[in-house]
C-alpha cells in the first residue's frame, strides 16, 4: 500500500510538470548556463516574453480562472527563474554592416571651401630693397642703387653727397617715406640732415651742438632720436618734420654709440663708451587705434529697455 502510493505519489508530481519547467530545469542543471558571455542569440528569452505576453496577464484580468494554488506558485517561480538573468552579455560573432555613403566618392575629391587664414600684413619699405646709404671719415655720402651698381656705367653710385663737413656715422631710413634719409656728422659738423634719396636734394639740416653718433625713427609717431657725444652724451628727441626738441635724457658718461628699438616701438636700449647698457621709454606707448562707428546704427539702439 505505501509503495503504491509512494509511486502513485512521484507518477503525480512528474505529470504535474509541464514542458516549459522541464526545460528550464535542464538548462539549469547543465554547464552552458553558468557562462556569463553568451556567444549565440539563444539566450534571448522567448519563454519569457510568451509568458508575459500571455499567461501573465490571464490572472489580473480574469481572477476566476485562477483554478488551484499550484499554478500560482508554478508561475511565480516561472517567473523568478525567468528573469533571474535578464542582464546577460550578448556576444555576436558577425561584425555590424560597413555605414552606407550618403555621398559617392567620386564627390568626394571635389575641393572644399576651407576658411582663409588670416595674414598679417607687414608694411615694408620698397626704397629699402632698392637702394642703400653709406657714410665715411671722408665726410662724404653716397646712396646706392640696386639698377645702377648691377649695369656697366662708369660710376656705381647714385648720389655722391658732401654736404657734411666731419665724419658721417649716423644713418637712418625713414620708415613711412621711402626716399627720407636722415644722416648726421661728427663734431666737426654736429649736423643732423635729411635728403631725398631720389633727387640727391638736402630737404633740412640742424645743428644740434655736439656731435651725432646714432639715429633712430620713432615706428609710431613721426619722432627722430639722435645720440650724441662730447659735452654731454645725451640722447635727444626731435619733432619731425619741425625739429622742435622735445626731451633730453641724460645718465651716460661717454659718447652713445648705439642704440636699438624693442618689436613694439615702446622703448629704446643705448650703448655707450662707457661700457653701460641703458633702455629708455622714450617713446611712449602707442595709441590703438579707434573703431569706426557704425554707418547704420540698429533702431532704439540708445536704449537699455524697452517696456
């Protein structure tokens, strides 16, 4: 009696299940399950998604249907061991498809407009590259040009200057008018004196009272600063073209032999024979430039706000 009921029993059980669980349990058991990457679609849950598609909602909308305590607690184990692994990897073998091109190559080839760069633009002196001063203790100079020292005529100089009564040491170019030479002399002559480089003509000359070693171009005003020797080694600015002196600076205690301009035009380093490096800010430092206001100015523009 027991052993019959005992196998009545288990013949019961092993019929109440039903094929989905059985297969659920088989996946269970075997070894493919504890792989976390899973390398085929298989894994995608289509039992799942039938059960939640059909037998899940049969309860909410129907509560009658509900025949016996076991199918609710077959569903919600169903349902626990169904999405027990719902954030599994998947891992395809094939490769996603290449993009389409929206465009053919053959367009592709095709120049683009690309921004221009923008360039900046530096003035140069066409005089410059054209023609060339020198001065000597022969108190005499000469400008030179590139047409005639490069043809076969007797002289190749251009001008042949001797105005200046002691040695010109002192040149300087102009840097807004191409054809102003500015050229000074020595202490026999303490004269600072413009030419036009194209016509050989004295424009000025000024005696400035002791003799000029240097000269420098103001970059950002129309400004000459001259350096001088015996008696006082100063350096000088002068107003062009009134050659009205504006200030003296003072300190060295030789003659000033040299004197250079930083890239900003601002300040000017001297050297002199008294072995002493000095910087000026002689020159002050540029005024920028105002933008032009507009032509046609936007209507209300005056106003902050308008209610």
């Amino acid at each position: 009696m027991d052993a019959g009921s005992t196998s009545s029993s288990s013949n019961l059980k092993s019929g109440s299940r039903c094929p989905l669980q059985e297969q659920f349990l088989q996946k269970r058991n075997s070894r493919e399950n504890l792989d976390r990457f899973i390398p085929n679609r298989s894994a995608m849950d289509f039992d799942y998604a039938h059960y939640m598609l059909t037998e899940g909602r049969k309860g909410k909308e129907n509560p009658a249907m509900v025949s016996s305590p076991s199918k609710d607690a077959y569903r919600k184990q169903l349902a626990e061991a169904m999405n027990m692994n719902r954030t599994r990897i998947l891992a395809f073998k094939n490769k996603p498809p290449a993009p389409v091109e929206l465009f053919p190559r053959e367009f592709s080839s095709l120049p683009q407009d690309k921004p221009a760069k923008l360039r900046r633009h530096i003035p140069q002196n066409n005089n410059l590259r054209q023609q060339l001063a020198s001065g000597g203790n022969d108190n005499l100079l000469h400008i030179w040009d590139r047409s005639v020292a490069s043809s076969n005529s007797p002289t190749q100089w251009l001008h042949r200057l001797e105005d200046h009564t002691a040695a010109v040491k002192a040149l300087a170019w102009c840097p807004f008018q191409g054809n102003l030479l500015a050229s000074g002399g020595g202490g026999g002559d303490r004269c600072i004196k413009f030419w036009n480089t194209h016509t050989g003509a004295c424009l000025n000359s000024v005696d400035t009272g002791s003799q000029v070693c240097a000269l420098l171009w103001n970059k950002n005003e129309r400004e000459l600063l001259s350096s001088h020797g015996f008696t006082q080694n100063q350096l000088t600015l002068w107003k062009y073209p009134s050659m009205a002196k504006v200030a003296e600076l003072t300190g060295h205690t030789s003659r000033v032999l040299y004197m250079a301009q930083s890239p900003d035009g601002c300040t000017v380093a001297s050297a002199a024979g008294d072995e002493t490096l000095r910087f000026w800010n002689v020159f002050g430092v540029p005024e920028v430039a105002k933008s032009a206001p507009k032509a046609n100015p936007e209507p209300f523009a005056h106003l902050n706000r308008i209610r």
